[in-house]
C-alpha cells in the first residue's frame, strides 16, 4: 500500500474503530475479492464491535492499495460519508504499470469497452501527461457508487478529449468502478434541436435491438426519461462520458442519478445540476519540452535531435497540442521545411476570423492555412466540400458518399488523409464511423471559401437529388436524422427557392420530419429562411407555418395523428388544404373527412405550443417580446422564442407546482415562486440559478419584477398574509409589508414602480409605497359586491387579481365575475363590468393603451374589453380547460394564454378584435332529409339558428330571447321547431317565418331536453325534475308523467305512441303517452342510468350506468338478458349494430367495448392507447357511439371524434376538433355525414371523403 494511504488509515485509526460495523463492509471487501473468508473469521472472533473494527483495519493495513479503495467505496455505500470523506485524500494514484497489458498498455477487455462504448481512439501522436491522467482517475474513483459528475475543464485545443479517452484505458478502473460500461458522446455547441438528435443516437445506441422502443424519442424530456431507463435497467455502474459542453443547460437531460464524466470550456457549467461534483483542470497549453516531444515523435527523432527552429515553432505555437499537431504532420510528410514553416508561423498575415479569450486564433488559424495548403492536388476539393457542414455535428459517412458519389472505403481513404493532419477527427459508434471539424477549423474554412459556399451548398443538395431521387430517407438508415435535419439548411444557403420550397411546402415532409423530430424544428425553419421561401410571395409559406404552429401541440404527441387529416381542416384557399386533399384522394382504402361548413372559421391564435406536460399556471413576455418564460404543475420553468415556439431553455426549477414566473425589466433574468414556499432568481439565458429566497413560510403565489432597469426589486406574495420586497443584490428581504388578514394572491408594481399593489383573500386591495414599504391604503373590495341588507362580515370575496393603468392613476381590480375600476388617489369605483353570468374571472391584464382589458375566464375563453366602452370586443376561443392567466406583450400587440390543458397559445390583438364571438351551445338537433343537412342550433344561449349543413348558410335566425335557451328540437317535416328555457319555458315556432306558434310554462327549473313525436303533433320534455311533459301543442294540452323518484336523464321514443325514459334513480320506465301510465317499470341499476339504447328490431334495449355496468332487458319478459361487467369506470354511453348482433358501450376513461348481444360475451375491447403526455386516446370519456348501417365501422366522440374498424379494433381515423368534451355526434343513415359541436361552440359537419 502507498504510504500515504498507509498514513491516512493511521491517522484516522481513532475515528474507524469507533464508528464502523464491520459487518456489511466485509461482504463488500469480500465481493471486491480483497479479502478472504478466513480474514473475515478473523475479525468476527473479536469480542466487541471496536476491537473487530481494529482487526479489520489491521489486515487491511498488510494489504495492497486496492483494499484501501475497496474499503474507501464501503463506507461511502454503508452511509459512512463522514468517515469516508476522512480517507479520500488518501486514495492511491492507480499505477498502469501494475496492470496486465497488451503492447499499447490496454487489455482486450479495454478494447472492447471503450470500441462499444464510442470512446475516441489515441490519436496518430500521442504524448502522455500522467499526472493529469492519474487525477482523472482518481477523481472517477471518488464517485464511488454514488451518481455524481467529474468535470475535466480547460480552453479549446489543450488536450481535454484525448486525456479523458488516455484515463478510460485502465483495466482495474473500469472492471472495479464502471463494470456497466463506458458510453460516450460528443455534445458541443447545440440548440434544443440539435441535442435531441444526439439524444436519439445516443438511446438507439444504447437500445440497439430496440427492446425499450421502435421508435427515437420525440423531445428531450422523453429522450432523458429513456436514458434513465437504459442507464438504470441495462447499463447499471456505467459511465457516461460528455466531451464538450458548452452550455449547462444541456446537462438538464443527462441529470438522470448515473455517474457523469464531462469535458468543457466553462469551469461552472455543473453549477444548475445537485450531486457529488469534482474538478480537474487542464492547462491551456503543453510544457516546452511536452511540444518538442510531440514533435519529435512526429518527424521520429530524438528532442536532442531536432533543428534549432523546433524551439522556436513551439513558443510561436503556444504550447497548443493541437496547433502543435497539425505542425507536426506537416513536418512528417517535408521533414526539410523546419524553417519555412517556422516563418509562415512568424509572417505570414491571416485574417482574423473572429475575437475571443477562449482561443488561441492567431496561431491556430495559421496552421490551418499552411496545413490544408499542403494537402495533395487530388484530395484539396474533397476538404474544401466540408466547409458547409454544420457545426458540431458528426456526419455519417454515408452522407460524404452521396456528396462524393463513391464508395463508402473510397470516402473513409480521403478522410483518414485529412484525420491523419489533424484536419478532421472521426468518432466510431461500432462499425460507423461519424466525421466532424473542430468549430476553428470551421470557421477559417468558411472564412476561407466564403465566396464558393453557396455552389457548394448547391452540390450537396443536387447530390442528395440524385441519390434518394423522390424518396425520403427511412430512420433505419445511418444518414437519415442528418438529412431530416439539414437539408433545409443546404438549400437555403444554396439560395435554391424552388427546391426549398418543394421540400418545405410537402405534407409528405412534414410528417416524416415531425414523427422523427417534432415540429419545433420545422417552425424554427420556416422563420430562420423566410427570405428564401417568400421570394415570389409569402402566403404560401404563412399557410404552412400556421399549420404547424396551431397544430404542433398535437404532432408532437403519440399516437401521431394523421397530417393529411389536419391539413384537409384548414380554409379551401390554403395550400395546405390543396395538397392534403390532394394526398387524400391518391390515398386509397383510408378514411378522410371534409369538415365541409369550415369557410367562416378564423384561426385567432398565432402559436399553440405545449412544453409541459401539467396544466400551466402562468405565461409571459420578456420586454424585447422575442421570449416567452412559462410555469405550471409540472414543477419546470420553460423559456421558449415567441416566434417559433422553440424551446430556449427547460429547468426543473422547484420541488412543487410553479404558481407564477416573471422577466426582469431588462430580460436577463427570470423569477418563479412554488407552493413549495421558494423564490427564486434565474439566468434566463443559461438557467443558471442566481438566488433562493425562503423566507415565506406558505406557498408563494404571485411574484413581478418592477419595470425599471438598472435596479432589480421584486414583490412576493403568499399564503402567509405577507407581501415582501427583495432587493436582489442583498441575500435576504428588504421589506416586509404587514396587514393582509387572509391570503395574498397577486401583487404587482406600478408603472412608475412608486408602488405595489396587493389583492387578497380577506377582501381588500392594498397599496404599498415601494421606498418606504409602509401601507398608502386599503380599498374594500367586498364593499362593492354588498347588497343593502347584508352586514359587513356576511361577504366573502376573493380578490383574485389586478392590473395599473399606464399612468398609473387607475387600477384594475379582479374578483368574482367582476371587473372593477378604481381611482388611485380617491378609492373611487370610476366603471364596473360584470364579464360573465356562468364563469369565474381568473386573471386580467391591461393592455398598455389603456383602452383594452384582456380577462380569462374559467370556462375555457378570453375576453377582451374596451374599459372605456365597457364593451366586449373579442371572444378568443381555443383552450380546453380552465385558463389561469392572460398577459399582453409590453407593445400590446400579442398577448399570451396559459391553461389547464397543458398549452400556451399567443394571440394577436388586432386579428382577435376583429373576428366574430359567435358560440352555439353544444346542444343541437339535426334531420337528414333529401341529401340535405338541416341543423337547429342555440346561437349565443339567446337566439335559434336554422342551419343549412351543406353550405353553412343560415336559413333562419329568431329574435333574442330575454331567457337563456338551454334546448332544441326539429319537427321531422321541417316545419315546426321548439326549444326550451333556464326558466322553465318551451315555446314552439313556425320555421318559414320564425314565428312562435305556442308558449309553455312547463317548469319550475330549466328545460333539458325536448322532443316531437313523428305526427309533429306533440312535444316531449323534461327538466331538472322528475315529471316528463307531454304537451299536444296544437290543442294546448298537456299531461304529466309522473313515476320517476329523482330527476328524468333522458328519455326516447318508441313506436305506437311509447316512450323510454331513465333517471338518476337507477330506474327505466315505459310509458303510454296516449294515457300517461306507466306500462313497464325497469329497476336497472344501483346508480344513475345515464344512458339507454333499443335495438333497431324493438324487441330489447340496453343501460348504461355510473354504476360501471351496461345491462340488456328484453322488453316482451321485462327481465334482464345479460349483465355486462368490465369496465372501470361510468358507462356513459351504448348504442346497438343495424343487425342486432352487437352492443357498444362507452366509459369514462375513454374505453369502448363491443359486445355480442345474443350471448353477452366481450368481441372486442377498443384500447384507450394511452399518448406520452399521460393523455387517453379518446381525450377523456366517451360520451356517444354510432355503428355503420353494416356493422363493420364504429364512430364515437369525446375529446374528439374517432372512427373504428369493428372487427379488428383497429382505430380508422381520428378528427381533432379545435375545442373539447363533444357530447354526441348526429350521424347520418349512410354513414357519410357526421355533425356535432365543441365546448368551444364550433359546428362541424363533416362528410367522408
């Protein structure tokens, strides 16, 4: 053993006997083969746990370093961290000279590792410099078992890649420390794009026979969750090495608890990652002798042997190992040049490429020039080629073939030429080699062939043209993702306007790209080369960049929905429409849908993104309005470009919900605050974490920056009653504002950042003055909403937010469905809106004109309001749940939306004013009557519609109605309609003229549902009661139907003047409504009946209950035919085939079933595949199903609408409507026509193509 160990052992003797259990660390010695049995009995015969302690500690004393090093890994794994931390100065350097080695100091056992694990191989010339070699290992050794991060740092060229490689060839470290293996990868400079795809090669590599997945990952957050899971299930105790990291973001996907190894430029890159963390740095440069030995081997003499010049040509390299190399190659091929190039280092004039601390131009830059200048006639062109490549990316070798035109050997020849000059490296990944510049080499390429880059960009393209002809590239070919990725790039910077047109306005490419990448990439592209692509003109371009932007959030998912599907759902005038019903119509034996009464429907959103993977709490713009910064449940903090949606930056910001998220004034930084009672301050460029504050002691729920640069203050507010002020270049909190009785829910400065105001649980609003922190005043909100009998104390209002006015004299005050204008100064109400009847307002914002107020409201929109009109402009619909927060971009010309649904949409001002707020209610009814579509339609819950389907003209509007309408029914002949009101209501009109015929006063309650008999001669209805109406409206007479314990579901009608109806009593009952009896009473369930269906034969009919089954009853016996057990959760919905033969049924986890009505047996169970978000495929329950007229298809809707081939299970087809939550769907008797409406109050009518 090493004296020093020896030394470390002894001198903490003391504090090893007393604390350690000898026990589980000797099974650990024992496993590591450093001790015997024997030696183990040994120490057991001891009497007491300290003099076993001493007896161990005796034998390990006579023993080697590797008992040190396995006794040092013990108590780490034993929870000795303490004393572990005593010995680690103490670990052995590891000696390569002990190891058994072949003739280049490796084993085959290291061979194989490192071949496997993409290890670079020892360069052509090979210095060794053991001491940092040795503190690599040492520092590796250091993690013991635990996951932690090594970081070998140092600037560009000084030889970080090829030491950490030189550490890895070391039998003993990797049998004892890595037995899982060695996997490396190359990352460099990257974009979110670019890291995905390292991301993919790096999990198709490590799942190389695809047991995990079929498929890559689609998004970093998948792709580090996969990791996760190949390093903990297949390669436990493995090593993941990092070669060049630039930016600590990038860190966030590999923060997977494994054992991380990186090579970087910046010292604190490790600083935004939690776990063990050791340092090793390298000199920027090698010692003299260092450069002359590497120079020598070069040329194969002695130093002493060298030309006085060899001196000199070190110093002007600056000890650089890689200026030094590419020298020295030189050198080897005109041994006789020592004093020429020993001038054209000292003389020659380049021209800078560019400025930067971090490297070393002038002498590298130089070298390049002379190096490539020396290479053969035949091989300069081929180099010239790689001035276009990317930067740090790998090429395949395959793409080079194309690009040549040769054979995969002839291609690796010329490359191994330029990697044997030091002019290209290459990384093997098994049997492929992937050949990349170093950026430097880049650049002065670049800089060098800046006139020829566009021919050469040009030929890489028409070589790809000839290649693949009109096929695309299949992911199981090596150079498919870099084709997916970079085509584009060639083509723009080959100025080829038709081809990258032709590529980019292909359907055919944006759904092999998105299903490999996602579409983040793609907006990404249409903005970087809009120059190229709007040549003739833009629409064309805006017509596919729209297309992805609002359908993203759903390409980005599994299962991948069908693009052309998408596509034939945008305006007839888009290009997009054109080519997929173009694709459509060649697409034979594939179901598609016209959504034919689509012309009046606007796009209002600009971008709909979805970066998490939980609801989103707050969304807004940085002051430049280039980014947006967005939080929510998923406990992530996200930074993404406006424009484009791209991501910027992902950090797993706290360890709970995020409730709100703010940009400094100047845009450098971003604050968040949690329910897990932190603020903190981030970098919003490198997500560096600049400070945490912990001093509330509830959930923080609001925090702002001021608006002033120069100085950062930020308000928080909390569950705690307290409002505090952080000066951010103290550690903890400048003031802290007293008064708030109840939770404070929002605060924000002034404009003039002269004050803050507050908005709490206890009622009130209070201003706060910035300098002083004292209370300016208290307005009582409640006041507003007392009414003359009421006492104080019996109101109970939440404030829930509030908005300054520009100038800062007015504020906007939330609570309730109010909208409240106060005067600052005087405590004034100045104007009062009341936004809405049937939602809660959850956010506002003013628009910085002053004159617009956007609101969020709960139930799933945003309205914008002129304050001064006290008017409703805008009804942007789009979201699918709850909206938390609207924010304006600070021109006023976006404002941005966040929501439960787990989308952020950015919306234009100007555009959302100027479009329509129409809403129908999703109850409707529709007659199929000669080919024609006639639907009857609530418009805005105050008037009726008559809508002609099959052009989408209205053919008859009535008069506002004083009364919301909640229902409707069409007469089969088309001539009578009648609906019913919140009041209790129905009246029955004249459809020619929209006169009312007959009026009602039915009910107490609102009427929800009403329905003609086919004589058109009587009306059914029911409401919030349990009475079923029958009104013989001609006559004026009604009779009641009374039978019925709890409130009537639903009911159906049957034939020879029968009726069906079902109850939240669980009971079916047949009636007469000639006579009003009761003719069968059916006690089906234990719970609601929600849902009823009779076979086309009339001879049964089928249940569906909350109770989790569906039942069949014969009505000629009254009895029960089979009870239908399996689903798991309320059966909704159920509906019989045209032949009798089957039953379907509907759940609320989005499963449907299908049964065989003669034996009650299961067919076939529709699977709800569930999509990476955590999301069913039906988007939720299943709320109404119809079959084909032969059987063989299935339609259900819910999220939305999906067709079913009902023999295999297969899913046909799947229409994303722009809302949620479809109640039920009106198909027509062939099959062809399906109508139905969203929570957002869009019809479709849709038609199979």
């Amino acid at each position: 053993m090493d004296m020093k160990s020896r030394n470390y052992l002894l001198l903490n003797r003391q504090a090893l006997e007393k604390d350690i259990k000898t026990s589980y660390i000797m099974d650990h010695m024992i496993a590591d083969q450093v001790l015997t049995l024997q030696e183990e009995e040994k120490v057991r015969q001891q009497n007491t746990q300290k003099e076993r302690a001493a007896m161990l500690i005796n034998i390990i004393l006579t023993k080697d370093n590797n008992s040190y090093r396995s006794f040092y890994n013990a108590l780490l794994h034993e929870g000795y961290r303490d004393l572990a931390a005593l010995l680690q100065d103490g670990i052995p350097v590891f000696s390569a000279g002990n190891e058994k080695s072949s003739v280049d100091g490796m084993t085959s056992y290291v061979k194989t590792v490192l071949c496997e694990g993409g290890v670079p191989q020892r360069p052509v010339v090979f210095v060794t410099r053991p001491k940092l070699v040795d503190a690599i290992k040492q520092k590796l050794c250091c993690l013991g078992s635990d996951p932690g991060w090594v970081t070998v740092y140092g600037m560009a060229g000084c030889g970080k890649t090829v030491l950490t490689a030189e550490a890895l060839r070391d039998h003993q470290l990797l049998q004892d420390y890595f037995p899982g293996g060695v996997h490396w990868i190359s990352v460099g400079k990257q974009d979110k794009a670019g890291l995905l795809i390292k991301l993919q090669n790096l999990c198709s590599r490590l799942d190389h026979d695809g047991t995990l997945s079929q498929r890559p990952p689609l998004n970093i957050e998948e792709a580090k969750d996969r990791l996760r899971l190949l390093m903990l299930r297949r390669y436990p105790r493995s090593l993941l090495v990092l070669d060049d990291i630039w930016d600590s973001w990038v860190l966030k996907a590999f923060d997977n608890q494994c054992q991380i190894l990186i090579t970087s430029r910046d010292r604190s890159v490790t600083d935004a990652v939690a776990g063990n963390k050791y340092e090793i740095h390298v000199e920027s440069g090698l010692a003299h002798e260092k450069g002359l030995e590497v120079l020598s081997l070069f040329v194969n003499k002695k130093i002493t042997e060298l030309p006085e010049q060899a001196d000199c040509i070190v110093r002007e390299c600056k000890g650089s190992p890689l200026v030094i190399s590419l020298i020295g190659a030189l050198l080897r091929d005109f041994p006789g040049r020592w004093e020429y190039y020993l001038k054209q280092l000292q003389n020659k004039q380049f021209k800078r490429i560019r400025k930067s601390s971090s490297y070393d131009y002038e002498a590298l830059d130089e070298a390049m020039s002379i190096s490539v200048e020396q290479l053969n006639e035949n091989i300069k062109d081929y180099y010239k080629d790689l001035s276009i490549l990317p930067k740090d990316v790998k090429v395949p070798t395959k793409v080079l073939c194309i690009l040549w035109d040769m054979e995969t050997e002839e291609v690796e020849d010329i490359l191994q030429e330029f990697v044997n000059k030091s002019l290209l490296f290459c990384d093997r990944n098994g049997k492929s080699f992937h050949y990349y510049l170093h950026d430097l080499q880049l650049d002065f390429l670049t800089e060098k062939n800046r006139n020829q880059l566009q021919e050469l960009h040009k030929n890489i393209v028409n070589q790809y043209k000839k290649y693949y002809k009109l096929n695309m590239p299949i992911p199981s070919q090596e150079d498919c993702m870099y084709w997916y990725n970079f085509l584009a790039y060639h083509m723009a910077g080959a100025n080829m306007q038709k081809e990258l047109c032709d590529l980019m306005f292909s359907l055919d490419w944006i759904k092999a790209k998105t299903e490999l990448v996602g579409p983040a990439h793609l907006i990404h592209e249409y903005v970087e080369y809009s120059s190229v692509l709007d040549q003739k003109n833009s629409i064309v371009r805006e017509n596919f960049q729209e297309f992805l932007s609002l359908n993203g959030h759903l390409l980005g998912r599994q299962p991948f929905p069908d693009v052309i599907q998408l596509g034939l759902c945008q305006l007839e005038t888009s290009e997009v429409y054109q080519q997929a019903k173009l694709l459509a119509q060649q697409e034979a034996g594939i179901f598609y849908l016209e959504w034919i009464n689509k012309k009046s429907m606007k796009n209002l959103s600009r971008l709909v993104v979805r970066p998490h993977r939980d609801a989103v709490y707050h969304a807004c713009f940085s002051q430049d309005r280039q980014r947006i910064a967005s939080c929510g449940a998923d406990k992530t903090l996200q930074v993404f470009k406006a424009e484009s949606g791209e991501r910027l930056l992902e950090i797993r910001a706290h360890d709970d919900e995020i409730f709100c998220c703010a940009f400094s004034a100047d845009g450098a930084l971003v604050a968040t605050c949690s329910a897990d009672k932190k603020v903190k301050i981030w970098n919003s460029r490198t997500g560096q974490c600049m400070r945490v504050y912990e001093e509330h002691t509830e959930q923080v729920n609001c925090c702002q920056f001021n608006n002033r640069t120069g100085q950062y203050l930020l308000a928080t507010c909390s569950n705690d009653t307290f409002v505090k002020l952080w000066d951010l270049n103290r550690k903890y909190c400048r003031n802290t504002m007293f008064g708030h009785v109840n939770s404070v829910n929002h605060c924000k400065f002034s404009p003039n950042d002269e004050y803050v105001a507050s908005c709490s649980t206890d009622g009130t609003v209070k201003l706060w003055e910035v300098r002083s922190a004292n209370e300016l005043k208290t307005i009582e909100i409640k006041d507003f909403f007392r009414t003359a009998d009421e006492q104080p104390d019996d109101v109970e209002i939440l404030v829930k937010c509030c908005s300054w006015s520009r100038n800062s004299a007015t504020i906007l005050v939330v609570a309730k469905n109010k909208l409240l204008l106060l005067d600052v100064k005087t405590s004034d109400l100045l104007k009062q809106v009341i936004v809405s009847h049937h939602s809660m307002i959850q956010y506002c914002d003013f628009c910085p004109g002053d004159e617009l107020v956007a609101v969020a409201l709960s139930h799933c929109s945003v309205e914008l309001w002129n304050i001064k009109s006290l008017s409703k402009v805008a009804d942007c619909r789009g979201h699918m749940s709850w909206i938390h927060c609207v924010t304006f971009s600070p021109d006023g010309s976006l404002f941005v939306t966040s929501s439960d649904d787990q989308t952020i949409r950015i919306w234009e001002t100007n555009k959302v004013c100027k479009s329509s707020d129409a809403v129908l209610k999703s109850e409707l009814d529709v007659v199929f009557h000669n080919d024609k579509v006639m639907i009857l339609a609530i418009y805005n819950q105050q008037h009726l519609q008559l809508i002609n389907g099959n052009n989408d003209s209205i053919i008859m509007q009535t008069e506002a109605q004083e009364c919301p309408i909640c229902c409707c029914c069409l007469s089969e002949d088309l001539k009578f309609a009648a609906f019913g009101q919140e009041n209790g209501t129905i009246k029955v009109l004249q459809l020619s003229d929209g006169k009312v015929l007959k009026t009602l006063e039915a009910y107490r309650t609102s009427v929800q549902h009403c329905q003609f008999t086919s004589d058109c001669q009587t009306l059914i209805s029911s409401a919030h009661d349990s009475v079923i109406q029958v009104w013989r409206w001609p006559l004026n007479e009604h009779m009641f139907l009374r039978g019925h314990k709890e409130a009537v579901k639903d009911f159906r009608l049957l034939e020879n003047s029968k009726l069906l109806s079902w109850s939240f009593d669980g009971t079916v009952k047949v009636w007469s409504i000639t006579t009003g009896k009761v003719e069968k009473d059916f006690t089906c369930h234990g719970d609601t009946v929600l849902s009823c269906a009779v076979s086309p034969d009339g001879s049964k009919f089928s249940s569906a209950s909350a109770d989790k089954t569906a039942k069949i009853w014969s009505f000629e016996s009254s009895s029960v035919l089979h009870e239908l057990n399996g689903h798991e959760a309320c059966v909704r919905c159920c509906t019989f085939s045209s032949d009798n033969k089957l039953l379907a049924t509907g759940d609320d986890k989005g499963e449907i079933r299908i049964w065989d009505t003669l034996t009650g047996g299961l067919l076939h169970y529709f699977s709800p595949v569930t999509v990476d978000e955590g999301e069913p495929t039906h988007g939720g329950w299943v709320t109404d199903l119809s079959f084909s007229p032969d059987s063989k298809m299935l339609v259900s809707s819910g999220g939305y609408l999906k067709w079913w081939n009902v023999t295999t299970g297969e899913s046909l087809q799947t229409f994303y409507t722009n809302g949620t939550n479809l109640k039920s769907i009106h198909v027509s008797p062939n099959f062809d026509i399906y109508v139905t409406v969203d929570n957002l109050g869009i019809l479709y009518v849709l038609q199979k193509m």
